[in-house]
C-alpha cells in the first residue's frame, strides 16, 4: 500500500519560500525544483487567508485545506497538525505556511529525502529538500532579510542564495512564484500580482528574473492606465515610461497607455509615444482605425485622423508627397529619387502595400541594386518564370539554380495597364556607380546602352544575377 501511495504521489525534491509582507500589502511564495511544472502543485495562496507551500512526496490538498482552516482563524500550526494526524504518509510530507497575522509554521515529515530540514519566522516560512548540501534554508533566510525591494525581490533573492550553495541534488528543472494581496478581494482571478509559471527549463530562475521584469512592466502599465483615467497625466506619463524601459522589446504596453490618453482628448501627450511606436511596429499603425468609436477605447473619428497623420505623412523625415513626387519612369526601364533608405521605409511602413520583395529571388551577401527594387506585377499581368519584360530588352535576372525571373515594377499612382513590365532603380545607387544627372537622362532616352553600362559596372558584384 505504501508503495502504491508513493508512486502516485512523485518526490518534489524542492526549496521553497512563503512569506507575507505588511509593508507592501502583499502575500507570496516562490519555489524551484528538479520536477515538471512545479508551481501547479506547490503554492497556494489566497488574499485576507494565507500561504502555503506542499511539497516533497507532495499532497496538493494540503493547500486549500490549510487556507480553509486559516479562514476559521484556526492558527497555522494547530490547522498543521490536525491535517497530519489525519495523513497516514505524513511522514514524507514537507509543508510551509503562513496565515494573514504572521503566523507561520513548516514542517519536514522524518522520511524526507536528504538533505532535507526547514526554518520560520515572524511572517515566512522556508523549506527544502534532496539538497545538495545542507544550510539552504538558513541561505534562503539571510537573502530574504536582507534584501531590499518588493516582495517579489525578496522571494526571488532567496531561491537564487539557495541555488548559490548548490540547490537541488538532483538539478533544476521549473521555478513558479505567486503572490497576492495580503487583505481579501473580491476576485482573487484578477487580483494576482505575479503568478509566474516557469515548467521546464535548463536555467529556470534566469527564465523566472526574465519573466518577472515582463511582469513589472505591465504592472506599470496598468498603473498609467488608472493614473490617466484619474486625470494624473504626468504620473501616468511616468508610469508608461517605466513599463517602456522595462520591457522595451513590447511597444504594445506603450501603444494602449497612448490610446487611453488620446480617449481623453490628449493626443498632444499621447503623439511622441505614437511615434515611437509605429517606429518599433508598423503593424500596430493598422490598429487604430479599428478603434473608432470602439466601447472600450472609443476614439473619435477626427482623433483616428490624427493619430494616422502622424506616420502617414513623415518616412525618414521626409513627406510622403515628397518621396513620390521624386518618382520618375518611363515605358521598360526608369530610375526615381527615392534613396534605398525611402524604398525600404515606404515598405516597412506599409504605406504601400503593393511595394514587396518576391519570395523567389534569393540574394547575394553584398549590397545589391536587385535587393532595393521594388517590384511588383500588375493584376491584369502577372509575371511568370524565364519571361523578359519586354521583347526588346530581354530584362531578367537570374537566382542560385540559374532560374530566369523578370523584374517587374508598377507605377506607384497608376498601376500598369499595359503589357509593359517596368523597372525603377534607386538614383543614389545608380549615382554610387559614378553615374551623373546628365547620365541619368540619356538612361531614359537609351535604355540599351544604360543595360550595357549598368552590366559593365555591376556583374561581378552581383556575381552574374543581372543579364
């Protein structure tokens, strides 16, 4: 029987930390271990109740149970206590708990696995198992005290002294951290302030540190969004900026804290952030009309306006009317005076959703005039392997496998309507090739001897692409 109950119930050689702290209002625990998605089974918590950690040979129920005695203000060693006598396994038991008053209470059943012991006091408890070496929960309890910081930087600087005098014997695999407020909510669903799951991984605390600064940020975040919708707009302003520094790599935190300012009209604080973020993330430029009037971000019509104008009409400090107005073409071949830096923005912007570079074209390591044209092929004209651009300047160019593909182009305001493939090239590369204006004209009038320029100057840095 025994053997059947301890092959149900795994050994979760495991440190852990439960703790409250008046200071911050907040309850918490964190854990590491050499098992599978350990924070499903260790920490339980609940707002206004308490905290526990089960581990070793782990019973989950002793979690709920102990935070239903804590509610009937059952203290936390005597609730301990009775569920143990009731435990026939108690002995390879391993809890930790602290209720709403401070009071805390651990407990390692005498068949834990070494090294394996734990230690309380006013307010956490500390507890470890299949250790290394001995000493980890007097580690973990030096680095609680003493750190300075949130809560959450205290649960975390203990699991990282017991890594530091060799943690689990048997390794690291998940970490988990939960905390909570300390008095009693409504719903304790939204009211977490960290539930973090690390399951399975070779560095699991470094994958914990990551994912709590991810966590602070969007508690920043969330505080920029109650700041705003207070009226504080400068705390909230500080409040984006340090969810932005957090987590710089996600400018979608930014994004909605500058649409909950433009939903009260504050489009002239909001219009920075909007620049930062259609820099980072174009894509999110395509969110803003689906907004309109939308109940929960209610943008205006005219404020939707503004917000587009922002990036519609500016590529590389440059007007959009600007950059086009610069486009020249002619039938078959031309040049425009869009610079490589233009092209690329107008596609990164998506401005132009026409302007793509084509799958099949695979490209040489060296800067090359093929990889900044814009091509695209007209509807009624959609090109097709080995077929020239026209029937007199055989344009084409060839990949890898020594494939033939044309290069087509499409007017920006017109579109093609003819059976005519066309082709822009950046002026300043052409101009990088020693070309002048002068030669920029005759390309226009004599599109064949520019080919033979173009050729002479350009094969051996294309390694043969263009023909």
């Amino acid at each position: 029987v025994t053997t059947l109950v301890y092959s149900q119930e795994r050994p979760v050689h495991t440190y852990s930390i439960v703790a409250i702290d008046e200071e911050s209002g907040q309850m918490g625990g964190a854990v590491q271990s050499h098992w599978f998605s350990v924070g499903s089974l260790v920490l339980w918590a609940e707002p206004g109740v308490g905290i526990v950690a089960t581990q070793s040979f782990v019973r989950p129920e002793y979690g709920p149970e102990l935070l239903k005695k804590f509610s009937r203000e059952v203290s936390p060693q005597l609730a301990l206590n009775m569920l143990l006598k009731k435990d026939p396994e108690q002995n390879v038991r391993q809890i930790g708990a602290v209720d709403i008053k401070g009071r805390s209470v651990t407990f390692t059943g005498k068949d834990c696995i070494a090294y394996a012991s734990g230690i309380q006091g006013d307010g956490y408890a500390i507890q470890a198992n299949i250790m290394a070496n001995p000493g980890v929960p007097e580690a973990m309890e030096k680095a609680y005290l003493s750190t300075e910081g949130s809560l959450a930087d205290k649960l975390y600087a203990a699991l990282v002294a017991a890594e530091n005098i060799g943690g689990d014997l048997r390794g690291k695999q998940s970490a988990a951290m939960l905390v909570v407020p300390l008095e009693k909510v409504d719903n304790l669903l939204s009211s977490k302030i960290y539930d973090i799951r690390v399951d399975d991984s070779s560095d699991p605390l470094s994958d914990l540190d990551r994912l709590m600064r991810i966590q602070k940020a969007y508690i920043f975040a969330n505080e920029g969004d109650v700041l705003a919708a207070e009226g504080k707009l400068q705390e909230a302003l500080d409040a984006y900026n340090k969810a932005s520094e957090l987590y710089p790599e996600n400018v979608e935190l930014l994004f909605w804290g500058a649409v909950i300012l433009c939903t009260d009209d504050k489009f002239d604080i909001a219009k920075p952030m909007f620049e930062k973020i259609f820099k980072a993330d174009p894509d999110l430029r395509e969110m803003i009309p689906r907004l309109e009037n939308h109940p929960m971000f209610p943008l205006s019509k005219d404020m939707v306006k503004k917000i587009l104008d922002i990036t519609q009409k500016k590529v590389n400090n440059k007007s959009l009317g600007e950059i086009l107005n610069n486009f020249k073409q002619v039938s078959g071949i031309g040049y425009t005076d869009m610079t490589n830096a233009d092209i690329r923005s107008l596609k990164n912007h998506h401005i132009y959703k026409d302007l793509d570079y084509s799958d099949a074209w695979t490209y040489p390591e060296e800067e090359s005039y093929i990889k900044y044209i814009n091509r695209i092929v007209s509807v009624k004209n959609p090109f097709k392997k080995g077929e020239p651009m026209n029937a007199d300047m055989q344009g084409y160019a060839l990949n890898e496998k020594g494939e033939r593909y044309t290069l087509p182009f499409r007017d920006l305001d017109t579109g093609i309507t003819t059976n005519e493939y066309r082709m822009a090239f950046p002026a300043d590369y052409l101009k990088s090739l020693g070309m002048t204006d002068s030669d920029l004209s005759r390309m226009i009038e004599k599109p064949h001897e520019f080919l033979k320029y173009l050729q002479a100057k350009n094969t051996s840095q294309n390694k043969g692409r263009y023909k």
